[in-house]
C-alpha cells in the first residue's frame, strides 16, 4: 500500500473514531440543555422574587384570593403562586407531570417557598418536557451536521496536504528509481522540496547510485581488459603446445599431457571470449542495425546446431510464421542469444527427447518461447539461473562455465527483451522471450 494511501486512510479512520466518540456523546447535550433549562428556570424565579418584593404579593394574588397561575396558550409553560401552608422550605427543580384543563403534561418544575406579607408562598416555574426535547433534537442534528462537514473539509485538507508532502517522494521514485537502465542512471538532478527528509533521501540515493555505479563500471573494465589481456598469454601458449607436436622425438606419455594442457587452454580461452562478448554487450560496443528474418535465423542455428540434435537423437519442431521480421537488432548477438538458448535445450535433454520453438502473437506484443523436454530446474534455482558464474549441480555435471544464460541476459537486456522462465524438475523447461513493441514487424 502506498504512503499516501495510508495517511489517507488513517485520517479516514481517525475521523470516524471522532464521530463515534460525538455519537456517543450526544446524551450529554440533553443533560448540557437541561441544565441551560434549570438556569433559566433559576433566573426567572429571582426576577419573579424581585418583583414581589418591589410590588408586594397583591400584585399577584388579590384579597381573599388564595392562589394565582398563568400560562401560555399551548400550556408550553406556567407560572403559578399558592399559599404554602406545610412545613419547611423548598427549593427544588425536578420533572412532574400536572393536569391543566384536563391534559397531563410533564414539565421540568421549579419549586420555591418564600414569606412575603407575614405569609408563606409556594412558587412553581415550569417548562415542559417536549418543549426541552424539541429544542435538544435540532441542536443535535445542527451539531452533527457540523461535525461532518468539518470531517469532510479536513479529509480533503489532509488528501491535499499529503498530496503536496509526498510529491517529492514520488518525483524521487520516478526519476531516481524507475525508468532507468540499470546501472546507467545518467546526471544527477536535485528534487526540489523543503522536508529535510526528502532532501536527505535524495542525496542518499543519488551517493549509492554513483557507488553501484562506479562499482559495476570498475567491473566491466576490468572484466574487459582481463580478457584482452588474457588472451595474449593463451595464444602463445597454444602456439608452443601444437609447436611440441611437430617434434619427433615426443613420447606418448608427453603427447597425452599436452592434449590435457590444449583442452584446459580451449576451456580458458571460450570463458575469456565469453567475458568479453558479455563485457562488450554491457558497454554497449554493438550496433542494432540489421534487419532479418525470424525464421531464416532460427534456420541458421539449427544448421549449427543439428549434428547436436542427432546424437542425442532430440526431436526439433519449429512453428515459425515466415514474415515476422526483427528489425533494428543485433544479428550476431541474436543469434548467440538463441543458439545459448537452444544449445542449453539440447545440453540438459534428455536422450530421443524434444525441443519445441512456437512464435506467437498475445495482444500487441510478439514472444517466441523454446520449449524442451528436459531434466528442469529447481523452482529455487530459477531466480539465481541468469547469474554470472552461478553454477548449479546440472551445470556441473554437463562440464558447463555458467556463462550462457548469463550471455543470454545481456544480450536480451540490449535488446529489451523480457524473459520468462517456466520449469518444473524432471518435466522440462520453457523460456519465453517477450519483445518489445516495434521489434518484430510483419512484412509480406
């Protein structure tokens, strides 16, 4: 999952378990509106006791009148005053229900006792229930309304944020990371970006490419000029070994120790070429001018290759269409390429076994796959096969260097050819090749 993708979906999270907690929360805004309910009861008992006290209670309850109520139409609230004539004090707010013509409602009823003119009144301030509820329930939806918009703005605030954060990431991933040919990876260009992070990242990046870099162009030169070198020291040495045979006097016993010395020197001198072919191709000495076409090369290695193919009496099938033609390639490093690929078909085949090459077309793009019957490889080996100088137990026992499959890589990689592998031990193995678009062209 990308970083982005997951600060995003952490805000997501983070602001559900904000309107989680508010949900559960919103009781208290009953409990928040009934105390906002009590005050007010409270401030209208005080402005009531103060006019009582201004006014005297006959503004209230007339002479021989022993009680006074008032409310309003729709019995949302009243007001009542009584003579109090029970023990104690008063001061309570609590919720009851009272009959007023005939209806019962429940209201949230303030209850005071006070002295005025030598007697003692019973003051009662209520507001209904529904009257409270009512007021609760668009305070709530205004608040929750509220609270999703603002998680809606800032989930777009942080996707932006982020979005504006992470770029510079990205823009390292993409012109550091991906598209390049590895290990070229050209000039350094500086991400702009103010997070010392990301700068840091950068420059880390940009020192360990130069170091692979280096690294690897240290390599091919000296794998070059090894080869170069070597083959000097081979050369004279075979020269001297086939001089030693014109002589006459050699014995027998001498002869056969100079054929092992000839054949170790032929072993040395095929790695050297290979070296060097492999250096070269990494360097990219060879130019991609030739046109040809698919099946008269496949032509030519078997030509090559068919003496092979009887003596371990392999069947060979080829289905070829005759005006596919490679276009802009290597015509020498194509045919190293499939004469590795089938050498090493024929190499770890087993006897009166098969050897298929089918061409075929998926979509836009053209593969040509080679198909043997063959002792396969490990799935674990199959990873490490393209390997320089990793050699597996088959190759050991086949007298092999480890060389061609490496070739095969290099000489593919010039090309931009992809490479699948397809084995299973003891069933054979496949090796398809994927060209890229404008490498193949049909031509009548």
């Amino acid at each position: 999952m990308k970083l982005k993708t997951k600060l995003t979906l952490f805000n997501t999270i983070s602001k559900l378990v904000i309107v989680t907690i508010f949900v559960l929360l919103l009781p208290r805004l009953i409990k928040i509106n009934q105390t906002y309910t009590d005050s007010k009861l409270r401030k209208q008992k005080d402005r009531m006791l103060q006019i009582v006290e201004s006014q005297g209670i006959k503004s209230y309850i007339q002479t021989g009148e022993t009680d006074a109520s008032w409310y309003t139409p729709l019995k949302e609230d009243y007001v009542s005053l009584d003579v109090d004539s029970l023990p104690g004090n008063i001061d309570t707010i609590k919720n009851e229900k009272r009959i007023l013509q005939g209806d019962t409602i429940e209201y949230r009823i303030l209850s005071h006792n006070f002295k005025a003119d030598n007697k003692k009144y019973l003051l009662e301030i209520a507001i209904s229930v529904d009257t409270i509820t009512e007021t609760t329930g668009p305070l709530q939806n205004i608040a929750f309304q509220v609270l999703v918009g603002m998680i809606l703005l800032t989930i777009l605030a942080d996707q932006l944020y982020s979005n504006y954060v992470l770029k510079p990431l990205g823009l390292i991933i993409k012109t550091k990371l991906v598209g390049h040919k590895f290990p070229n990876f050209g000039s350094f260009k500086e991400v702009k970006t103010t997070t010392s992070d990301f700068q840091h990242l950068d420059l880390s990046i940009h020192k360990m490419i130069e170091t692979i870099e280096s690294t690897f162009q240290k390599e091919r030169e000296f794998i070059s000029n090894a080869s170069h070198e070597l083959m000097t020291p081979i050369s004279i040495l075979q020269s001297k070994i086939e001089n030693m045979f014109e002589q006459e006097d050699i014995v027998d016993e001498v002869k056969a120790r100079l054929l092992e010395m000839q054949k170790i020197l032929n072993r040395l001198k095929s790695i050297t070429k290979t070296l060097l072919l492999i250096s070269q191709i990494e360097n990219e000495q060879f130019l991609k001018e030739d046109n040809i076409s698919l099946s008269a090369m496949l032509q030519d290695v078997y030509d090559e290759i068919s003496i092979r193919l009887q003596d371990k009496n392999i069947g060979y099938e080829a289905t070829l269409p005759t005006d596919w033609y490679l276009v802009s390639v290597n015509k020498f490093l194509l045919f190293n390429l499939f004469f590795n690929l089938i050498n090493n078909a024929i190499k770890y085949n087993n006897p009166n076994g098969e050897i298929k090459i089918v061409a075929a077309r998926e979509n836009n793009t053209f593969t040509v796959s080679i198909i043997d019957t063959g002792i396969g490889i490990n799935a674990e080996d199959i990873p490490y096969i393209f390997n320089r100088f990793k050699k597996f137990r088959q190759s050991l026992q086949q007298d092999s260097f480890g060389l061609g499959l490496p070739i095969v890589k290099s000489i593919a990689a010039f090309h931009h050819i992809r490479i699948e592998v397809k084995s299973e031990k003891g069933s054979g193995s496949t090796f398809k090749l994927i060209f890229p678009l404008g490498a193949i062209e049909i031509k009548s």
